[in-house]
C-alpha cells in the first residue's frame, strides 16, 4: 500500500471519528436539553400535586367542620321539635280548660238568670 493510501485512510477516519464524535455531542446534548425540559415538567406536576393536596386537606377540614355543624343544627332541630310538640300538647290541654270554663260559665249565667226571675217573681209578691 501506498502511503498517500494510508494517509488518505488514516485522514478518513480521523473525519468518521470526529463526525461519530460530534454526532454523540449533539445527541447527549438533546438527551440534555430532553432532560432539563423534563425535570421542569416534573417539577410543574409536583408543584400541582403539592397545590391539590393542600385543598384537598383545606377541604376535608371544611367537610369536617360541615358535618359537626350539622350535627348541630340536627340537635337543635331534634329539641325544637320536641319543644313543638310540648306546646301543641299544652295548647290541647289550654282548649280542653277553656271548654271547660265557657261551660261553667254557661252554666253561671243559667243560674244567674234563674236566680234573677225567680228573685223577680218573689218581689212582684210582695
């Protein structure tokens, strides 16, 4: 072989190494740049994850604090209607009274009407 053969071939491949070299540059480089933009996706997701979990426990303290108001307000439904029925018994019992005093009295106004004419019929004897 010639030596400008080898010199060729040896130049040849010093231009495939250097190409190879600079093919790998470029890819890592991508792989680099894929990476990064990567990470900050993934730092933006956790950052969102973060954000949701904290309403999400900002909520079920607001759920917690719902429930025990209802409960409550269930307690004071429970005793307000046990006080209704307490005063519809008592408004019974106030009627049945009040039926019973009209008819005493119905039956005083009879006796003072009887008592009157028969005062009345005593003083047209005299």
């Amino acid at each position: 072989m010639s030596t400008a053969l080898i010199i060729v071939i040896a130049v040849a491949a010093v231009l495939v190494l250097a190409v190879v070299v600079l093919v790998a540059r470029r890819a890592r480089a991508r792989r680099e740049q894929q990476r990064e933009r990567l990470s900050e996706r993934v730092g933006g997701h956790r950052q969102e994850a973060e954000a949701h979990a904290s309403r999400s426990r900002e909520l079920s303290n607001e759920q917690k604090s719902k429930r025990a108001e209802r409960a409550g307000e269930a307690e004071k439904a429970e005793r307000h209607t046990r006080l209704a029925e307490e005063h519809r018994r008592r408004v019974e019992e106030i009627d049945a009274e009040s039926e019973q005093v009209e008819e005493r009295a119905s039956r005083q106004e009879e006796f003072a009407r009887r008592h009157d004419k028969q005062a009345g019929d005593l003083e047209e004897k005299l």
